[in-house]
C-alpha cells in the first residue's frame, strides 16, 4: 500500500507572509495543475491537506481539487504547529478548519495532517481534539526526533489505531529508514528531495506500507532566499537565529531543482491510493 499526500498552503502563506504577490498564485496554480493532470494521467487519487484558509480565501484552489475526485483533509487553520499551541488553542483551530473546509467542498473532512508533523509526546491529547471534530484517519506522526519534534517514543512504523479518549483514530505514520545509522524520513519533504530516486524507490519496494508527502513550494525550481528575523519568527514561532535561519535555508533548498521531474518519475513508476481509500 503506496500512499500519495500533498500538503497544500502555499496560496494562503504567500498572501498571510510573503507578500501577496499575484505571479506566485500563477505559478502554484500550474503547479498544481500539472500534478492534478499527472494524476489523472495515471489514474491515481490522493489526499491532499489543505489549512482551513485555504478554504475561505482561497475556495477555487480546493474545489478544483475536490472535483477531480481527491481526498480533502485537514491541514490546521493557519499552519501553526500543534505543539505551539495551547489545548484551548489547539480545539478552536481544528474546529474552525475543519468548517472552513467542510462549507467550501460541501462533504465531510475525516482526514487530518499537523504541520511539520508536530503531534508528540508532550501534546497526544490533540489526538482527542481531531476525534471530536470527526477525524477518523490521521498523518501527524514522524516517529523520529526532527528539528519540530517529532514523536520517537511513537513505536509503529505502519498503519495502526490510536486510542484518543474514547475514541479510535487510524494513524497513518510517516516510514522511516536508516541512513549511517541515523533514523530518517525518505519519502517526502526535503528527504525525498536530498535522497536519490533508486534509494526512494528500494525503500519503497521493501515494505507493504508507503507515504509519500510533498509541497507544492518544494517542486519549484528557484531558491527561496534567507528569511530575516522577523520572518521567521512570525512564521516558525521560535528564536530567529543565524544558525536557525541558515539551516532552514539549506533544508529547504536542497534538490530542489530536479524535484518535480523526480516525483512525476516516482508517480509514473508506483501505485498509489489516498488515505480514504486505504
């Protein structure tokens, strides 16, 4: 089981931090439509995680989405990480996303994904928050320590149930692999991207359960510049620091170049399904 995610919240941080400009709406709508077209192409459904927002002002992105008949979940409200957020916090924002998203596709949303991951050890009880607002399947898991956290005490590295209250919650975990001896992601993000096509494709060839996640930001070619202290203290709620912005700089630039070619070859090469149809 190959399962294909992306991870849509471009149009909203372009216009929320970026500066509203119109050619990057441009260039994520081809974007997007070259994926969409792909997709089709190879007769293949995917989960796409939208931010509550995009749902309000951004309606036509999700529906185009919506209608060629793939998954829309849940990517929080406004791409704030969970573990920045108080419990309080945490339940406004599911709540509202979820609406936003549900009034602009007119079905329900039971498929959720926290930004970078950030669901762990020290916040499992958002697990119940996303069971009261009707999730029923969940990719919030990175069973790994990684620069947001991570969940290394997590312990299954396939598809499993998680026991929120009393409720059950389908986890689908991002699967790991090894490389010189460290625990890693390969199947999506800046791994995918770093790591060759024939690693990412043996890995994947090895185990029944596969998910594959990308952003439409890391396909681009161009390179995103260092962001100043502001910036990334706005966006990543954390001490914008030389080292801390230079490091964000390098992950997420690296292989960028060749990215989208070397997942339409990914895409052409495997099998795929979306959460709700695992």
């Amino acid at each position: 089981m190959n399962v294909l995610s992306f991870d849509i919240e471009e149009w909203y941080c372009e216009k929320a931090y970026d500066g509203d400009r119109r050619y990057k709406y441009v260039e994520y709508d081809k974007y997007l439509e070259l994926i969409l077209n792909k997709l089709e192409e190879r007769n293949i459904k995917a989960t796409f995680f939208c931010v509550g927002e995009m749902g309000r002002l951004f309606p036509d992105v999700v529906r185009k989405i919506a209608d060629r008949g793939h998954e829309i979940g849940c990517h929080s409200n406004v791409h704030t990480w969970l573990n920045k957020m108080s419990v309080d916090e945490c339940r406004e924002d599911t709540h509202v996303a979820i609406d936003s998203l549900e009034q602009c596709v007119g079905q329900k949303i039971l498929s959720y994904r926290a930004p970078a991951f950030s669901i762990g050890e020290g916040n499992k009880w958002a697990f119940e928050i996303l069971a009261e607002n009707g999730i029923t399947r969940d990719s919030s898991v990175f069973p790994a320590t990684r620069d947001f956290g991570g969940f290394p005490s997590f312990g299954c590295d396939g598809v499993c149930d998680i026991q929120a209250g009393d409720y059950t919650i389908k986890e689908f975990p991002i699967p790991m692999t090894k490389v010189l001896g460290k625990k890693v992601a390969f199947s999506g993000g800046g791994y995918f991207r770093f790591l060759p096509l024939w690693f990412v494709k043996s890995e994947m060839q090895k185990r029944e359960y596969n998910l594959c996640y990308f952003h439409i930001g890391d396909l681009l070619p161009e390179t995103n510049g260092v962001l100043t202290r502001k910036e990334y203290e706005d966006y990543f709620k954390e001490p914008g620091t030389l080292y801390n912005r230079y490091k964000r700089f390098a992950k997420s630039n690296i292989g960028k170049a060749g990215a989208l070619k070397k997942m339409m070859n990914l895409i052409d090469s495997m099998e795929f399904v979306s959460l709700e149809h695992c």
